[in-house]
C-alpha cells in the first residue's frame, strides 16, 4: 500500500523541489540584476528603481488583500465547522455519532486552511515573479523572448506543482491517520471514512467560493475602475502612472487570477477525489484490498499528472523554448497536447496495476437494481482507463476549442474585433453570439464524458473523467498562471514607462495569457462539471435514493429544478452589481484624488504620487463587504432546501444549477476573452475599416474604433474574471454541501424535509433502511 | 354537451363582432379625417398626405413580406404534413395506422393554416391602426390622449379576440368533426383522438416559430441596420424621414411584434389545450361523460377568458379612459388586475359546472404506482380550480414584476439609465445584471404554479395552470399589441414631421408600450413554460413511461439533458449573428444609397425620396434567409434525438432545454426592455449628472450620455425582440414534436433508438405494452 502512494507523494516533493530550485535558479538569474538594481544600484536608470518600487506596492497591496480576506475566511471556518460537527454528527433521528462529526469538522478545517495556503503561495510566487519577467523583457531579441517566457512560466510552474503535491500529500495524511480508526478495509469503514473525509473537499470548495468572488470582484473593481476613472476624468491611457488605481488593479490580477484560480482548482481535485473515494468506497472488492491500491486509485491519477507535468515542464523552458512572437500560443499548446498525450500512455498499465481485475459499483444490496444500470456495473482496469481517458482528452479538446474562439489569430475574435466598425453595440451582439456560440462543442465534449464514465463505471466513471480532466492540472495551472505575472509585467512596463519594446513585448505575453487563461478557464468549468455531477452523485448514493434513481416528473423535483437553474443567474446578477458598484467607488476616489493632489493631472514634475493605497483599501473592503451575500446564497441554498423541502428538493436544485450554469460560465467567460483579445487586435493595427474612397485605413488606438473595443472589454472583465470563472463554484459547492449534510437531510422526516413533503420514494428507502438496521442488528 | 361550447364560440363570435364595430365607429372617426384628407383634401396641410403616403409604404411592406414569408411556410406545411403522416401513422415494429396518421396531419395543416391567418390578420389591423393613431394624437390635452390610446388598444383587442376566438372555434370544429370517427366516449378512442388533435397545436407552434424568428430578424435588421446607418453615414436621428430603412423598421415592428406574438400565443393556446385533452383523455371519468363537458372543461376557461376580457375592455376605453401620461401605464395594469380577479371569480363556478364531482388522472391499470404520486390523482373541481388560478395569479404578478424591472417609472430601469454616465460599458454591465436579477421572482412563481399544478392533478394541473396564465390572453395580447402601434404611430409622426406635441404623445404611448410588451413577454414565457411542461408530460404518458418517470441519473439522460441546456444558447447565437448579418446589409444599402441619390444626405428640397422598397426587400430576403437554420435545429433535434438515441434522450433534451430556456428568455426580454425604457428616459431629460463644480446638470438627447444609453438599447434589440421571445418556441415547438412522434419514436427498438441504448425501464414498458396488447387481444 505505502509503495504506490509514498512513490507519488516523494514524487510530488521531488518535483516541487525542481520546480524550486528552477525557480531559485532563475531568482538567482534575475534577483542578481535586481540586487544590483536595489542595494547599491545609484548607477542605474531610475527607471529600474520605479520598476521595484511598483514591485513592492504590488507585493504589499496583495499581502493586504489576503490578510484581510483570510482573517474572514478563519472566522468562517471556525463558525462553519462547527455547524459542520454538529450537523453532520445527527445520523437519524435524534441519534448522534460524534467520531463522525468530529473527523468531518477537521477535515473541513484541514481542507480550508490547505486551500488558503495554496492560495497564499500562489500569489507570493506570482507577485514575486511579475518583476523579474518585465525586466527579463528588456533583453533583446530571442533571449529577451526566451527569459521573460520562460520566467512567467517557470513561476506558474511553482504554483501548479506546489499546489498539486499538497492537496495529494494532505489528502494522503488525512486517509492515513483515520484508516484505523475507521477500519478502512470493511465496507462500513471505508464508507464512514470516506464520507468524513468530504469534509477535506468541502472546507476547500468554500475558501474557493470567497477567494473566487472576493478575488473576482477585487480585480475587476480596480480593473474597470481605473479604466473609467480615466475616461471619466480625462483620456488617461490604462497603466498610466498618474492613475491611482493601476496598482490596485495589478494587485487584483494576481488575487483573482492566481489565488482565486489556485483555490477553485484546488477545490476541483479535492472535490473529485472526494467523489470517487466515497463512491469507490462502496465496492467491496475496492475496500477489501489490504494495500489500499484500489481504493487509493484516484490519488494515482493525480499522482501521475504531476510526474508527467513535471517531465513536459522541460519541453517548453528547454527543449524548444519561446524564441518570438508567434513561439508563445504554439509552445503553450504543444504542453498541453503532450501531456495529455503521455498522461494517457502511463494511465493503461497504471489502472492494470492498481485496480483489481474486476470490481463492482453500483447498488447491489438494495434491489430495484433496473433503475440505475442493471445491478450496478462491473468495471474492469480498461473501463476505469476509458473513463480516464475520455476526461484528459475531452479536457484537452475544450481548451482548443476555447483557444479558436477567444485567441485573435482565429476568425470568431477577429469578427468580433471587425464588428467595433459599426460601433460597441455591435460589438456587444457579436460577443455574446460568439459566447453563446462558444458553448456548443465544449457541452458535447463533457456530455460525451459524462455518458462513456457513467456508462462504463456510474458515478464512479464520472468522477474518475473529472480526475482524468484534472489529470493535466500541474500543466494547466502554470499556463494558468502564466497569464496574469504577464499582464502584472505589462502593467509594471507601462508604469515605469519603460521602452516601446518592452511593453510590446509583455503585451504579447499578456495576449497569448488571456487565451491561456479562457483555456483554464474551459478546463476549470468543465471539470467542475463533471465533478458536481459526481459529487451529486455521491449524495445519491449516501442518502440511499441509488436505487431509486432522481425521477423529474415530481411536483417537488420539477419546481426545484427550475428554481436550482435560476441560482447561477441570481448569483452572476449579484456579482456583476457588486463589481459595479465597488467600480464606482474607485472611479469617485480616483476622481477625488486629481481633483486633491496638485499636479498629478497635469503631470508636472515633482509632483505628489497618486494615493495608491487608499485605492487598495477601496478594492479591499468592496470585496469583502460584497462577497458575502454571493457566499450565503449559494451555501445556504442546498442546506435550507433539504432541511425545508427534502432531498428531492436538493437534487432538483444540484441538477438544475449544473446543467444550468455550466452553459453560462463557458458563455461568460469566452465572451470576455474574446472581447479582451479583440480590444488587443485593434491595438496591435490589425482592423481596417473603407474609408469613403474605398480605401482600408488601419484604426488603431485612439480611434472610434478602439473605444467600442474598450468598451467591449470592460463589460467582459466582470463576466469572465467575477461570475464566469466564480461559477465553476456555485455548481461545485452546491453539491459538495449536499453530499456532506446528507445524512442530516435524511434525519429530517426521513429526508422529506420540514414540510414533510410528499414522496413513496422516500417513505420506501426509509423502509429499507430500517430493514437494513434491523438486520444488521440482528447479527 | 353543445350548449357550453356554443355558448363560448358565440361569445366569442360576439365579441369578435363588438371588437369589429368599434374599430369600424373607430375607424370611422378617423377615416372620417382621413377621407377629407385623402381624396379631394387639397386644402389640407401636406404633412397629412405624407402620413397617408407613409401608412401605404408601410401597408405594401408588412404584405409583402407576409406573402413571401407565408409562400415559404405554405411548402414546409405541406412538406412537413407529409412527413407527419407517416411518421404518426407508424405506430409499431412495422405497424401503420394510416387514419391516425391523416388526422393529424390534417389537424397540423389546420393548425398551421389558423397560426397563418391570426398572425396575417393581426398585423393588417395593426398596420391599419396606425396612422389613425398619429391622426387621434394630434388633438390636444385629454381628448388627444384618450383618443390616440384608445385607437391603439382596441386595434390590440380586435387583434387579441379574433385570435382566441378563431383559436377555440376551429379546435372545437376539429373535435367535432372526428369525435365520431374516433368514438370519443371510450377511452381508446379519446386518447387517439387527443393525441391526433395535438398536431393542430405542432401546426400552430411550427408556424409560430418562422414567424418569430423571421418576423424578429425582419423586424431588427431593419431596427438595428436604420440606428447604426444614421450613426456610420451622418448624425441622422432615429426615424428621420431620409433614411431609407425607417419604413423597414416600422414594418418590422408589426411583422415581428404583433403578427410572430400572435402566432406565439395562439400556439400557446392551442399547445395548451392539446396537452390538457391528451392527459384529460386518459381519465375515464372526463371520457365517460357524454356530454363531453369534462373532457373539454380546458375549452371552457378560454371560452371564459374571452368574455371576461371583453368585459374589461370598456374599462379601459370607456370607464376609466386615459386622460393623461400618467394614466396610461395604471389603465394597462388596472385592465390586468381586473381581467384576472374576473376570472378567478367565475372559474370556480364554471369547474363545477363543467367537470365531474370527481375524477382520476394518472396511471392505475399500468401499476409501480409508488413513482407518479401514488395511484395518480383523484381531483375535484376545487383541485382544477386551484390549478388555474394558481396560473391566472402567476401571470399577473409576473407580469407586474416585469413592468417593474422594464419600467423607468421604477428604481431598476432608472439605475440603468444612469449607469450611463460612465459609459456604455456600465450600461451595458448593469442592463445584464437587471435581466438575471429579474428571473429570480418569476421563476419562483413559475415553479410554484408547476408545484400546485403537479400536486393537484399530475400534468394534467399543469396544463391546466398554464391554460389559467393564458385566462386573460385576450387582455394580454390587447395590450401587447398595442405597444407596436404607438411604435409605428410615434415612426409615422417623425417621418410627416408633424408637431413637437405629437411625436411627445406617441412616445408616452410607446414607453408604455415597451412595458407591456416586456409585461407580454413575461407571460408569453411563462405560460411556454407551463405549457412546455405539460406537453413534456402528455409525451411522457404517452410513450408510457409515466409510471416510470423519468430518471435523470442514467448515462443517456444526464448526457442528453447537458446537450438540451445548450440548445437555447445555440440558437440564441443563430439569431443574433442573423440580426448582425442583416442589419450590416442594411447599412450598407443606406451608405449606397445616401452616396448614389444627389441631395437625399443634404435634405436639399426637391431631392429625390430614398428608395424605401429596397430596403423593405434586403430585410425580407435576409429574414427569410436567415429563419431557416434557427428553424431546423429547433426541428430537427427532438426528432433525430428520438430516432437515434431514443425516448430517454428525448426526455432529458426537453428538460434541459426548458429549465435553460426559461431563465435566457425572462433574462433577455428584461435587459432588453429596460435599456429601450432606460434610453427613453434618458431622452425625456431625467438623468442628470454632478458637473466640476458639483452642479447636477441634465444629459438628454445628443449628450456622450444619452449615446451610451443608444449603445444599451441597440443591444437589446435582437435579444429583446428577436432571440428572447423565439425561446418561447424552442421550448414549446421541441416538447409538442415529442409529443405527436411519441409513438413513432417508441416504434424504433421499443423507444431505444436507432443505438438501441440500454434501458431497463424501456425494456420493461415493452414487456407491460405486450401484456396490455395481448390482454385486449383476447378479448
């Protein structure tokens, strides 16, 4: 048993390590120019000093942001466990078993506090890399390309293997300390244990929730409001120096975009993993292996990915590494086919070795076995392998596909970009038809995957997909992060106002960053679909309706359909306000502070620096203040359904949320970067537009044009970095919460809530339950 | 049995007739003017025969465009009709019923025909109306307003009764004259007979479909392409006189607005009735009265809406008229309240007149009762009763709701509109953030009504609630057409250039009419919810599945119910890329002609007029053009679903797309109608914005302020008037073609499909049809 998982976890160490002392190696690299730069460096352009000084504010501002977050988070980490505990503990009516609520409340809290720590490490490494990759930038030439690339990248590649080789390693410790307690090798132990061990995934899906929303509103609060602080006030380009609000901003990408990313992915793998153990949990032949391989089999996955991320890390820095312009999309891609690729090479003997040759999930003991799949299913190493596969490849796929519809150099951004001609409302209508449009593919792709896991293997086959399309997660999370270190040293470029050179080049960094980010962004919804698929079904099988199936056609079941399809809107509604609103503050407080600070409008010399810090504080508090209402809806939505109308009230709810924002997550978040990027090709000259001679005039920046671009891009900052990415979360921890409080559900009127509503269905699982305690009782 | 139906059917008749007198006095009064205007008015003022030169445009356009569109529907009738026949008559493995299939390809033709004629008849009442309108808004004070307000609102009645009259007349004629022939007091022969009728309600949704969506492409092209022309050639105001497409565009409003929401309510209508009689059939209390009167007690609450409507109309033209701005909103929603609390009153009179003390509806002889509410549902006329007021009262609120979030006289439309003072972008952010908000309420209710419905009477409640929300049809469409004529009379009176006072008239008339046309959006997709919903359940009894249900954990409709959400977003997109290629050739036609027409740009006196039909015939071919693949997807997926796939995929394609088209369709109408109202209001000179010194200055008309607004409302267009109000249709049109092929579809491997994809409960519905054709065999 230690072989197979002590092999990953040294493997996990192993590889953080090298992506360490990568990292140091390139610190050393860069922190040589900047020791020079810093301590003794009077003979050295004062545009270096700017470059750290903008660093530390950056660097400051984003410590802040977190403190302040986090000291939030513990306080409702604290509360929240222990309602956790208490809620959780309550297994029937009016019985407790407190061993449960206990392990579950600290797996919650184990959970939370590894999911603020990888946030944390995140954006330190992000914050701390945007520095260094600007002044990489200033080399010349290939090299210059090279270095700033590979600094941007190597850094994403700290978070992605720092994130992933905890979450497995804690995940493992968890496993590993409760498995005698629980006597993991009988069913009802494996079962037990599995189901506290949720917990781990719930306390993680909730820190995602705040740093998500928190993160999202931040970042887009500073975002839109130094762009229409400077349109409002005066034509001030974004980035501009004089701007208040630039830092903020800058801070905000790194709070949004790598520790809020880091958070939601992280929750992602927690959650699958969750899923299938507690679904792997119910096979006999998983649970009566002694060495634990079988059982353990969805830590492999993870395990694998990071080994085989870590090899392909070495394609992009060294092998053929970024040389120009047109290197950066190709050499991201290339990452991402090729671990794919070998991740589904290692995956077929990997399943042989840890699974057993046959095993079987699914209901068995209870009857009415038509409902779901005949008597369950009999999964072979191949089926497991398939469900696997069929989640890395679909993963892969979504990414392309969302790269052809957000990247400039295909035809769906460049209409997008050729329709500002007739104004931003046309703009506008070609945007959302290109998100809407968007959804297609990527919904098959996942429905396809939804089909070959459940059909092969139930929801153990589903959650197994979600692990297969988490399986690339190393890879993804650095060309994840990848994106915003690239924008942050753009900024900071522009900021120091150093050469044109530099700044094209971050800017082509930056624009290959927002494709990348849309593409996590696809592979983050998609795998938060199949793993809230998963996870419902893991409250399906725990509150016993497994055999029964989730039958629509009830009056309960329909209503709450509708209403759980309504909850993504309720919530992006709430988010898009509240982004709107904490934007206007920024506008009044950068408008207030032109109108205060003499010469920072006119940028006379010598005059006062902007007040970057009250702009922080304004970002700050907004987000906190705001994301607490998004929060409770979506936390309190499955538990007061289930404690008010039952547990088919809370399938109708978790069915309709899936099905429903998964749709408009995909549609915000291509939406946006396509407008991002179509802002971007305009920049770059690439539109033309006949003029009344026929002849075709490039309208760059500063055009009527380039304003409906601008105005294109600020409505898609709040869809694709609030409430786009914000509701991979609402689907994910909808169901998590479900699964963790079932139990509790059913404890109240046997699961038909406070209302007592109607059901045979659950008057006849609460009969098999009692002939299952009575027999168990008996013996 | 005949005194109910021709009662209904001569009140309806009646007051089709008292609708007609009114328009003639009406028209009286006006052609009165008209006449002295027309013929020998030479010492009339020229303005005049320029609205009569105006009005005949606009007149040839709507026929034109009407009789092209129709040519194309009539070859996809009788096409499609072919198809129908066939596929219906196939009722087994090889076995064919050729009578079934005749019925209800005639009842289809029927249908279709009936769609064709309400919506022809419709928008040439409307187009008649609406220089008389400009003409009553020319007097002044109170007389002017009562009189342009109330020619406009009996236009929108005559248009609302002849459709639910002709509607129920031509599906009690159909009843009749099969009622024999299928020996419809046993209850094979009524469920056939049932399921027959059914294709009049596919033939009106079919028609209802083209209509929208070609009406709603038509309309804005034309819309869309007349703002963006006046904005890329010149700074021409909106409806000015020398662009040529403003005929376009008043012609679109009628095409789209008053003839595609004719067909879509008829649809409704028809759809609705379908589903109740086809779930009616099935309880052998209704069939075994010979009366028939229970069997069609869903005809009764039509008949009664009529009446009660008709009532009320004098209320608002009579009673209670508009006497001033501020009265036209109150009279509209006072006419709402009245109509609904009417009919509340009389329903519960009328259900136990009509329906018998008690009956049965749900499966008995099919067993595994536990799954569909026990052994089904005996319901009292008290149970009906509630259903349809619980559908009455949900309409209303929803569609005061509405008025709420679309109105400026309300805090939410009034947010937008000063949302603009940043920007376009900001209007645009906090528009789409007011349409998600504003489904929450609504889906509340809608779920609510299904909940009732459903606990009540199974799906024969819900059909029964979703005839209730369509009571006050009559009312609800008076109203709804109404909007598009002050549209047209406000067009009329810009391009004559007749008085200040005038255009301000019509204005206040049309602001009111964007509310009620949101407030008839609202119930429009409400009651295609409802009716979605009950159609779902007919095609669910009828495939018999119903004692079954419909389990969504199974591969199969999990996969299929991902891909059915989607399908709103994948036609959304069709539409709105349509609106954009349309419009674009509008534009550029305009650019031709105000480059090839000496003097039309100046406004030189004497100058050649533009050439409107060109115009008229670019949005015509376009609409024509681009109607055919939204059309096909919406088609075609229920049945290649049905064929390939099988039941279950059905099933979980008609879910998704219901709980995913509900939200998109109340999201899109709401951000559409309230940045058109936001526009207004900002035009009206209400928004004012804090200048340098603190001076709260008003942004009106050619302020960047009021651009931005312009921004938000040619956005809103096609989502508001084009994609919104077709999801209508994607809902009802894909649940009704389940519903006519059902049989055809459980035809193919036993209703697995051309696949033959695993399904245990269609295994055992085969088995349980054997048993039941084998029982009535020996026999």
């Amino acid at each position: 048993m230690l072989t197979g998982m002590f092999g990953c976890a040294f493997a996990a160490w192993l590889f953080m390590k090298v992506a360490a002392i990568q990292l140091k190696r390139d610190g050393g690299d860069t922190s040589k120019t900047f020791k020079r730069m810093t301590g003794e460096s009077t003979q050295e352009t004062s545009s270096e000093d700017r470059i750290i000084e903008i660093y530390e504010m950056i660097r400051e501002g984003a410590r802040a942001f977190l403190k302040a977050e986090y000291q939030m988070c513990a306080i409702f980490l604290a509360v929240f466990s222990v309602l956790v505990g208490v809620l959780t503990a309550r297994v029937g009516n009016g019985k407790y078993e407190s061993q449960i609520g206990m392990t579950t409340a600290i797996c919650f809290l184990v959970g939370g506090v590894t999911s603020m720590i990888s946030g944390y490490l995140g954006m330190m490494v992000a914050v701390f890399s945007n520095a260094r990759c600007t002044i990489a930038a200033r080399h010349d030439g290939p090299a210059g390309w090279m270095a700033s690339f590979n600094t941007a990248f190597r850094a994403g590649g700290v978070m992605g293997f720092s994130l992933t080789g905890m979450a497995l390693l804690v995940l493992y410790f968890l496993i590993n300390l409760y498995q005698n307690e629980f006597e993991i090798t009988t069913t009802g132990g494996a079962i037990k244990l599995t189901e506290c061990i949720a917990g781990y995934g719930l306390g993680g899906s909730t820190i995602a929730l705040f740093g998500r929303v928190g993160g999202g509103i931040y970042t887009k609060a500073a975002d839109v409001g130094a762009d229409l602080a400077g349109k409002v006030v005066e034509n001030i380009p974004e980035d501009d120096p004089r701007n208040p609000a630039t830092i903020a901003d800058n801070v905000g990408d790194n709070v949004g975009d790598v520790a809020g990313m880091g958070s939601d992915l992280f929750g992602s793998f927690a959650e699958a993993s969750c899923a299938a153990l507690v679904v792997g949990a119910h096979s006999p032949e998983l649970v009566a292996d002694p060495t634990m391989n079988g059982l353990l089999f969805p830590l492999v996955i993870t395990a694998l990915g990071i080994m085989v991320s870590a090899g392909t890390m070495f394609l992009a820095t060294n092998v053929s590494p970024v040389m120009a312009e047109a290197d950066i999309e190709k050499v991201l891609k290339v990452q991402l086919g090729v671990t794919t690729l070998l991740m589904t090479l290692v995956m077929r003997p990997a399943a042989s070795a840890y699974l057993p040759a046959a095993f079987h999930i699914g209901p068995g003991k209870l009857g009415a076995p038509e409902i779901l799949g005949g008597a369950g299913w009999d999964v072979t190493p191949n089926d497991a392998f398939q469900c696997v596969a069929a989640g890395l490849w679909a993963g892969c796929i979504i990414g392309f596909i969302t790269e052809y519809y957000t990247s400039h150099s295909y035809g769906p951004t460049r209409e997008v970009a050729q329709a500002c001609e007739t104004g931003a409302a046309t703009n506008i209508i070609h945007g959302l038809a290109l998100g809407y449009l968007s959804c297609i593919f990527p919904v098959f792709l996942i429905s396809a995957c939804v089909f070959v896991g459940f059909s092969r293997a139930g929801m153990y086959g589903v959650a197994l997909a979600a692990l297969g399309m988490l399986g690339t997660l190393a890879t993804c999370l650095s060309i994840d992060v990848y994106g915003p270190i690239c924008d942050n040293a753009g900024g900071i470029a522009e900021m120091a106002e150093l050469e044109e050179s530099v700044r094209d080049k971050t800017d082509a960094l930056d624009a290959a960053g927002n494709t990348t980010a849309a593409i996590g962004k696809g592979f983050a919804i998609g795998s938060a679909c199949l793993v809230s698929i998963a996870l419902f079904g893991g409250f399906i099988t725990r509150s016993g309706l497994e055999a029964h199936g989730f039958n629509v056609l009830k009056p309960i079941a329909f209503a709450s359909l509708l209403v759980g399809a309504m909850i993504p809107y309720w919530f992006t509604a709430m988010t898009m306000k509240s982004v709107g609103i904490a934007a206007m503050e920024m506008v009044k407080e950068v408008k207030f502070q032109f109108a205060t600070i003499p010469g920072l409008l006119e940028g006379t010399p010598g005059h006062a620096p902007p007040d970057h810090a009250r702009c922080i504080k304004i970002s700050t508090d907004a987000s906190l203040r705001e994301m607490v209402p998004p929060g409770v809806l979506v936390i309190s939505t499955p538990i007061l359904t289930g404690v008010i109308f039952g547990v088919e009230a809370v399938c109708g709810i978790l069915t309709g949320a899936i099905v429903s924002a998964v749709q408009l997550a995909i549609s915000q978040s291509n939406t946006g970067g396509a407008w991002d990027n179509a802002k971007k090709y305009v920049e770059k000259g690439c539109v033309k537009v006949e003029d009344s001679e026929g002849r075709r005039i490039v309208q760059g920046k500063g055009t009527e044009l380039h304003k409906a671009a601008v105005c294109g891009d600020t409505v898609g900052d709040p869809l694709k970095d609030t409430s786009g990415p914000a509701l991979n979360i609402v689907m994910k921890l909808q169901a998590i919460i479900a699964l963790v409080f079932a139990d509790f559900f059913m404890s109240v009127n046997d699961g038909k809530g406070y209302f007592n509503v109607h059901s045979a269905v659950l008057d006849q699982v609460a009969r098999e339950r009692a002939a299952a305690a009575a027999a168990s009782a008996r013996f």
